[in-house]
C-alpha cells in the first residue's frame, strides 16, 4: 500500500469537508449545533489536525478491505461501493448512537451523517483508483 494514497483521499475528503460545512451546510449545521462564527474559528489547527489524522485511519481502514479483491477488479466505481457501504454499516450507525443519547436533531444527522457516506464513497473511489505503490 502506498501512504500517498492515502494522504490523496484523506485531503480530498477534508476539501469536500470544507465545502459541505461551508458553502453546502455551514449555516444550517452551525443553527443546529449552536457554533457560531467565532466559536469555529477557535483552535483550527488542532481541529483540522485531528480530523484530518482520522481521515487518514478511515482511509487505511477501508483501503484494507478493498485491498481483498484482485487490483484489476479495483476501479473507481468499486471504490465508491466499499466506501459508501463501510460508511452506511459502521460510521453512521455509530453516531446515530450518539445522537440518540444526545437527542440532537433529525437535520444534524442528515448532514453529518450524509457528509460520512459520501466523503467515504469518494475515498474508496479515490483509493481504488490509484495504484500508485
């Protein structure tokens, strides 16, 4: 496995994070949790570290299990299936634990939970894609 691929897919999953609370969802997600403009602007590179390390593992994690199938049956597409699927099974049934607990609102969930599903899907995609070791 070659570590640049993972570093490729964990900065295009930080890029799509910035667009998505953003651009896409940051007003709404802020109304929801209550952050405002100055609340997230505090401690960004601890914050940023620390999700950006985490996506580096989510993608070492799911490059691990497309590493299962043959590299000719690696494609982008199939890539996208894996990261969609370890998403939908593990990722964001264990917040939705979370959110329970914590009775946050049906409208965090979509977005963060679809935030989970998609920015997994794109670094399976990206992570089948490149065979770069």
């Amino acid at each position: 496995m070659a570590y640049l691929e993972l570093i490729i897919a964990a900065a295009a999953a930080f890029m799509l994070g910035f667009a998505w609370y953003t651009a896409l969802f940051g007003k709404a997600w802020q109304a929801e949790t209550g952050v405002s403009d100055e609340d997230a602007g505090k401690d960004m590179l601890r914050t940023h570290g620390i999700a950006f390390l985490m996506m580096v593992i989510l993608a070492y994690a799911l490059n691990y299990i497309i590493g299962f199938h043959p590299v000719e049956e690696q494609t982008f597409v199939h890539g996208l299936f894996h990261g969609a699927m370890a998403a939908a099974l593990y990722a964001v049934p264990a917040i939705t634990i979370h959110y329970a607990y914590q009775r946050k609102s049906l409208k965090l969930f979509a977005i963060d939970a679809g935030y989970l599903i998609i920015f997994m899907a794109l670094m399976g995609g990206i992570l089948s894609a490149l065979k770069l070791g």
